[in-house]
C-alpha cells in the first residue's frame, strides 16, 4: 500500500512526499511509482502522522463493561487516531497476575484493532500492602506498573516497587495523590469550590506525592512517570528535578490544557475528573510545560462511563472523561493552532515520547519502523458530538464544542484499521 501525496510529520520538520507500507513495516518514503496491483491512498490535503500512542486509558475489561470493553475501547481507539493504548489495572478482578494480563492481551488480539498494552498493578488487589507478581505480568505482556487511581501510601513499599520494576526493565506510572489531603474533595479548592459549596482538594494532595516520587527516583537512580499533571507548582518541580537530571517524565491530559475549574460552576458532572481541574494559573503552567518540554507527552485518561454514573448529583458521580475520539483534534486546536507546539513537537507528546517512554515499537516516520500512521484532514471543522462516539462512555465536558482537524485513516501494521471495515 501506498499513502500517496501526503504531508509527512518527521522529527525535524514535515515534507510532502509517499510512504509505502510493505509487510507491516514502512517501507520507502519519496516519490513512489505505484508496483502493480499495490492500493494507492490519495492523501493529498492530508498530513500523516506517526501512529498516535496514549499511555493512560481505561478499558473496563474484566469486571466494568457496562462503562466500557477491549472492542468498544479499541474501536474508539482507532478512530481517534490511536495505533497503540496502554490500559491501566483497576479493572475486577485487578490486573496485577499473569491471568489477567494475558486476558486482556488475547481480547485486544480477538479485536484486531489497535495494540493494547497492559499495564500492571504495583500491589496485589491494589490493597496497598504486598508488591503484585511482577515478573510474571511482564512475561505476560505488562509494559509498565501503576497503581492507577490511587498512590502507594507506603513510602518504603513504593521505593521496593520502582527497584523490582526496574529489574525487569519497567517504570512505574504514578497517579500523586495524597487521599488524606484530599479528605472527600471532589473539585479543586478555590473560588470556584466555594461557589458551589462543593468539598475542595489542595494542590499540596497532588504535589506532595510528585515531589515524593521524585525524591525516590533521585536517590535510587531509577526512573519514574509522573500521570497527569494538573498544577503549576507540580509542573515546577518536574522542570526543577529534570534541570536536576533526575530519570522524571510525566504527562499531562488536554482538559487540564484547556478547562478551568470555572466548568464546574453549572455543576456539570461531565468535567469532575481526578486530580481536578484546577485554575488559569495552573492551566497556564501545564501550557507552558509542554511547551519547553516539562511535560513529555499527552495522554487522554480515557475514562468511559455509563450515563448512570454521571446523571446524579456531584457528589455521587464517578470521576473521569471520555477522550479517546476528541484528544488529537483538543490537541491540535489548542497547542498547534493556538501556537504553542509546532506539528512535530505536537507528534512526539502524542507519539515519539510516549513510545520512547515505555520502550514501544512505533513513534516515528521512518524507513523500517513498524508502519503505524495516523493521517489526518488538518483543515476540517467540526463539532464534538458525544452521541457519535465509538466509546461506550459519552461523558465529556466538550460536548458542543468546535475543533479542527479529523482522523481520516487510522493505520496499525500497513493495515486500513479506521474508518472501520464495513466504511473503507
């Protein structure tokens, strides 16, 4: 297959030209005369992009699928643009066993969709209390651990899971949160929180545990990753401990780039997530620290949920955004078109680095990578409409909302995997 006349996102620019597809692998890139019998894509007007990767997304399977499954998940996957997901373990039962791994491994193999990588629990049962089989989730397919969701409270039994990890060639993906800080916060503490009468949460429940994942990768010279980001001073001990030369990276999600906490005024349900959204400052920082670097990469927190768990007051509805299908298109508007990231600076948040992070094959555009593309109409409007979303979860604060740029073919392995089969 050829993807003919397209823009090309490479690593040090963009340049028009044709990528041949050949046994799941990039071929050539140039300009290509067409083999007999080989599929030409008319790309002209598109850009082509490494395959998107997101390293945080929650598929629900085993245990949630009324919120979500592995083909649901898959199917919105691809459509946003995602060659390659990596699913966290608050699944039930808890993917911290070689089990449960190898369960979601097969099911994503049965989708044939986008590649999903497990992500394994850091404690049994995410109990908090004894180290989970890591060894053995990695020889199933684990490709990282977190404890997703919550911290490991135990400072020492979470300086023994970073050393464990690291022995069998894994990093931990640290959710910071302080639960005793946060004492049944559910929105940020602020003007906003007091608006509304809603339990606030400090900033120090988020950064305290930052700074503390930090300290331990400090001392033990081993790397750690920091999950969405959501405050200035977080972004500032990040920046602080990178000039440092401290093994950190860490992530960030486009509703923390985009949202205040001013969204949760008229009390929608939609926009409560965890850690909360937080204020302009904090929004300008998480801008700023994609912008020099801070801040690695772009992650969606795909958090699908049933109509149910939404539709109920405040306090009651579960935390999360469905984001899949809306976050290249937030991304692209906000960062490329708002003049913060160029198209490659906006390609390694979205690929290269979490690819590098987690050692995944894909990330970029060049002759004998893995030939994952995502090939986007840069110049399309359109409207965010959960109702057409792939996810079973149509919870999103963007309803209604105008975005540029479309996904026009998702490509896993040199194959046509968005649109979806019965629309090619």
């Amino acid at each position: 297959m050829i993807l003919k006349g397209g823009e090309v996102v490479l690593r040090d620019g963009t340049r028009r030209c044709d990528v041949r597809c050949e046994n799941g692998r990039i071929a050539a890139l140039g300009e290509l005369a067409p083999a007999r019998g080989e599929r030409v894509v008319d790309c002209a007007g598109l850009t082509v992009f490494p395959g998107l990767i997101d390293m945080h997304v929650h598929l629900r399977e085993p245990g949630f699928e009324r919120k979500e499954d592995i083909l649901s998940g898959s199917r919105a996957a691809v459509k946003g643009g995602f060659t390659q997901i990596c699913c966290m373990p608050n699944t039930k039962p808890v993917a911290d066993n070689k089990v449960v791994v190898s369960y979601i491994k097969s099911r994503a193999e049965a989708a044939g969709l986008c590649k999903v990588h497990p992500i394994g629990a850091i404690t049994e049962g995410q109990a908090g209390k004894n180290l989970a089989a890591i060894g053995a989730m990695k020889a199933a397919g684990a490709v990282a651990l977190s404890e997703d969701g919550k911290s490991v409270a135990d400072s020492g039994l979470m300086a023994n899971a970073m050393m464990y990890a690291s022995d069998f060639g894994l990093k931990c993906l640290c959710h910071c949160e302080d639960a005793s800080l946060v004492d049944g916060g559910v929105v940020h503490e602020g003007y906003y929180s007091t608006l509304t009468g809603l339990k606030g949460s400090l900033r120090a429940a988020e950064d305290i545990l930052i700074a503390r994942e930090i300290c331990l990768s400090e001392s033990l010279g081993i790397p750690v990753h920091i999950c969405h980001v959501s405050t200035y001073s977080g972004v500032q001990l990040i920046r602080e401990a990178k000039a440092r030369g401290v093994q950190v990276t860490a992530e960030t999600c486009p509703h923390y780039f985009i949202l205040t906490d001013a969204a949760i005024a008229s009390f929608d349900t939609d926009a409560k997530v965890n850690p909360p959204l937080r204020e302009e400052r904090d929004r300008l920082a998480v801008l700023e620290g994609l912008r020099d670097g801070t801040i690695d990469c772009i992650a969606t927190d795909h958090a699908p949920h049933h109509a149910d768990d939404k539709r109920v007051e405040f306090n009651d509805a579960a935390f999360g955004i469905s984001g899949l299908e809306t976050a290249f298109a937030l991304s692209y508007t906000a960062l490329v078109k708002g003049g913060v990231l160029t198209l490659p600076a906006l390609a390694e948040k979205m690929s290269a680095a979490p690819a590098r992070i987690l050692s995944l094959e894909g990330g970029a555009v060049v002759e004998g990578e893995r030939a994952h593309l995502t090939v986007a109409d840069l110049s399309a409007v359109w409207k965010v409409d959960p109702a057409s979303f792939a996810s079973k979860g149509k919870n999103t604060p963007f309803k209604g909302r105008e975005v540029c740029g479309a996904v026009r073919y998702t490509i896993v392995d040199g194959e046509i995997k968005y649109p979806f089969g019965e629309e090619v």
